[in-house]
C-alpha cells in the first residue's frame, strides 16, 4: 500500500504547520460530545454524525499519524451511548477511516464541491454498512430520514475543514514589523 | 519529527490488513452481542467511562432550560401555579378516594382470600437523552444499578405507561419506549374489557394492536389500559388511546393508537418497582407435554 506521508502538510498550495496529537484527540473528544447532546427526536435524525466526519477529516489529512484505531475506538463509544449493537458503530468508523487513507490523495486535490461529492459517498456508504448491520442482526428498519444525517454531514465539511485548520495555519503577519 | 517522516520503510502491516483485523474484530462482536448477549459487562465498563461525556453533553440543555426558567414572566408563573394548585386539590381528593378504594378493596381480597395486591416502590429518574439511534426508540434515565435499577421495571410518566427499562448500567440505565419496536404491552379497553397487545412499530406517537379479532369491540376514542397480566405493569396504567379501526378482508381488525406518555415535554419520569414474583406456571413445570408458543 502505498500512502507515503509526504505532502500531507500541503493542502491547497499552503504549507501548514504539523498537528499535535493532542490537537487530534481533541477534535475527536469534542466531536463525540456534539453526538451526545441530547435533542428531540426530529432534530437528531437531520444531525449529521459529528464522529464520523471528524475521523474522515483525520483520515484523509493526517491518514497515516491517525489510523484506524481511535475510529474504532470512538465507535464502540458510540455504540453504547446510541444503545445500538455492540460493534454497529465501530464497524462503520473503520470503513470510514480506510476509504478516507486510500482516497486521501484524490480528495485533497480535488477542490471543494467534488471534496463534498466524495464526503457524502463515504458517510452514505457508511450509513449503509449501519443499515445492513442491522436488517442482518434483527431486522429492524429505520424511517426515511435515516440518510439525512449523511446530507448535512457532507454539508458541513467545509465548515469542518475551514475550522480545522486554523490551529495549523502559519501567522502570515509575523514576518512583519 | 519522527511522526512527520516519510514512511519510505514498511511501518507494520499493511492498511488492508489492519482494516480487515479491526472489521473482524467489531463483526465478532456483534454476532456476540446480537445473538449470545455475552458483552453486557464491557457494555457496562464503557459506560462508566462514557457517562462524564453525557454529563457534559447535557450540559447545553440543562443550561437552556434553566436560563428559560430565569426569564419566565410573572404572569405566566402566577397562572401556572394556580393551575398547579387547583391540578393538587383536584388529586389530593382523588388520592384520598382512591387509598378509602384501596382499603376497602384489601379488606374485600381478604374476604375472598385473595392475595394481597402489593404495593411499589417509585423512583423518579431525570431522561438524559434519547438515543440517536433511527433503529430503535430508546432513552437514556440517569439511574443506574446503584439507585436498585433492573431491567424489566416499568417506567411511566404522569400521563401514562412511557416503556420499560431494558438496560442497566452502573450509572445509567436504557429505557425501550413502548413505540420500539420489540415492546409490547398487555392492554384492556377501559369500555368494552376487551384484552389486547399493542406492539411499537419503531416510529414516534403510533402503536398498533395485533391479533385482535375483526369482531372485537374496538372503537375510535376508547382508552387502552395496562391489563397487568404480564406481571411487569401493574393493572390500570393508561397506555393509549384508539386513533383509527381498520376492519380488513382478514379475520384480523388493524388498530392503531397513540400512546399517552410522551418523552418530548418531560424530563422526569417514574420507575416502578418490581410487584410481586408471579406463581410458577404450572404448564411450564411438565415441559414435554408443553407445545411451543406460536411466534409472530
């Protein structure tokens, strides 16, 4: 497999300063607290899956200092906070992870409207994995808002990007003076 | 930085074979979890670690609601509290017909030497959340096995029965509302005494009845109550009211009704606790003469 890291601090032509682990941790712990706040039951099914997002955004930036781990990590979290089956969630984190390291080349290149194309791909196919999961284990089926959540996922990845990354700008201005 | 440096040398092994470990590893436990049930205990140990994490979540919430409280006029808080009052006179002299009822029904059990009927003790529970899960209707109760809770314990609101605990974490337990799809409620119509089941259909507001006889005397309006006879619900809790009676060409009506109970208003609910152990089933004591039960 080839997925060398050089150039993963290059995102559109802009040399970014190198992430702290800690940094990532952070985004992930805060990302699993955004899927923890309790909402009405019409809310949350249109609310995207913070987690999900999060580990795609680790994945296809920093794929090689991430890995798949915390994204199955953070899973099982899901798993029992959601009271959904053991491993549904964790599962689905790990073909996230995967398909954001193997297209992390191809989405960083791409500028931003085919970025989102492939985001909704990944969180549909992600939801998709949920789904089978659970028509398998025990037959249960969800309403026809169930794949919204992938919609304003895939929405908020620029937001998502944008925010990320400013921690890991360079200051442009302290050159000056 | 070591981190930063290209990985021109194989590091471990490859990211196929790291997915594939780690898609075993959560399909293992799924076929554990879904068909053995062997995982409660990390479930549990998850949980623990979990339940800062769900604190802090519901932080937002609790914040909202209380600055909403803050802000609430004057007048609107007068008028509350008046209907409150007149809502409390309203039951205090309910409650005290009902405790006369009560012991003039023991002392009727007596002179028929029927059992006692027992009395339950109620644990009032704050909901902390619903569960983001599409595949079922569950929420989240702040009471855990520390607070004595087990599953199987019937949970209601002041309306009506809200499901049962089905869950039990040390901190938390899960509630399955009777709208999921697994729960379903041993009924009586409070009009006709026609027994019945409602089963969840797995979306909010519905529950329908099943295998009720188009015959059977089922109207718009009538008001389902727990019959008690599962041993979990104690007798006369209301459950729902009858919205639609579809009498199909099959001998069996559809009836579909709205629960009364509702998580949406309310953050507080009531766990009761357990009643009394039924009797051994006496059909179960001689298993192979004993059919098995016909499955939905």
């Amino acid at each position: 497999m080839n997925w060398n890291a050089l150039g993963d601090n290059i995102h559109g032509g802009e040399i970014l300063l190198p992430v702290r682990r800690t940094y990532i941790a952070l985004t992930m712990l805060a990302a699993l607290l955004l899927n923890l706040i309790p909402l009405p039951q019409w809310l949350s099914s249109a609310m995207p899956d913070f987690v999900a997002v999060i580990v795609l955004y680790w994945c296809v930036f920093q794929g090689h200092r991430v890995g798949l781990w915390p994204a199955w990590v953070l899973g099982l979290l899901m798993d029992v906070a959601d009271a959904s089956l053991f491993g549904q969630h964790a599962a689905a984190y790990v073909l996230t992870a995967y398909a954001g390291i193997f297209l992390h080349r191809r989405i960083q290149m791409f500028p931003m409207s085919f970025q989102i194309a492939h985001v909704l791909g990944i969180l549909l196919g992600q939801q998709a994995v949920q789904l089978l999961v659970r028509l398998v284990a025990t037959g249960d089926a969800p309403d026809m808002l169930y794949f919204v959540s992938s919609l304003t996922g895939a929405a908020l990845w620029p937001a998502v990007v944008g925010m990320l990354m400013l921690p890991m700008r360079r200051r442009q201005k302290s050159d000056e003076v | 930085m070591q981190a930063n440096a290209p990985p021109i040398f194989n590091r471990g092994p490859s990211l196929t074979t790291r997915l594939a470990f780690f898609f075993v590893l959560s399909v293992v436990l799924l076929v554990a979890d879904a068909r053995f049930r062997y995982l409660e205990d990390i479930r549990a140990g998850v949980s623990v670690v979990l339940f800062p994490f769900q604190e802090v979540a519901a932080l937002p919430a609790d914040l909202m609601t209380r600055t909403g409280d803050f802000f609430v006029a004057q007048a609107t808080l007068s008028r509350e509290n008046d209907q409150l009052k007149r809502d409390r006179i309203l039951a205090g002299a309910d409650t005290q017909r009902m405790r006369a009822l009560e012991a003039e029904n023991a002392q009727l059990r007596t002179l028929v030497h029927a059992t006692p009927i027992p009395g339950r003790s109620r644990v009032v529970a704050e909901i902390l959340y619903e569960s983001r899960d599409p595949f079922t209707r569950k929420i989240v109760i702040d009471r855990g096995s520390r607070n004595d809770m087990q599953p199987g314990l019937a949970v209601v609101d002041h309306r009506g029965v809200l499901g049962q605990v089905t869950r039990v974490f040390p901190f938390v337990s899960e509630v399955s509302m009777l709208t999921d799809k697994s729960q379903s409620i041993p009924i009586q119509n409070v009009r006709s005494g026609v027994r019945a089941v409602t089963f969840g259909l797995g979306h909010d507001g519905a529950v329908e009845l099943r295998f009720v006889p188009a015959s059977a005397d089922f109207q718009v309006g009538d008001m389902l109550v727990t019959s008690g006879i599962d041993g979990t619900f104690p007798a006369g809790l209301p459950v729902a009211k009858v919205v639609r009676v579809e009498p199909s060409s099959a001998s069996f009506a559809r009836i579909h009704c709205t629960p009364l109970a509702g998580v949406a208003n309310f953050t507080r609910v009531v766990v009761l606790g357990p009643g009394a152990a039924h009797p051994e089933n006496p059909i179960a004591a001689d298993p192979p003469t004993a059919p098995a039960p016909p499955t939905p």
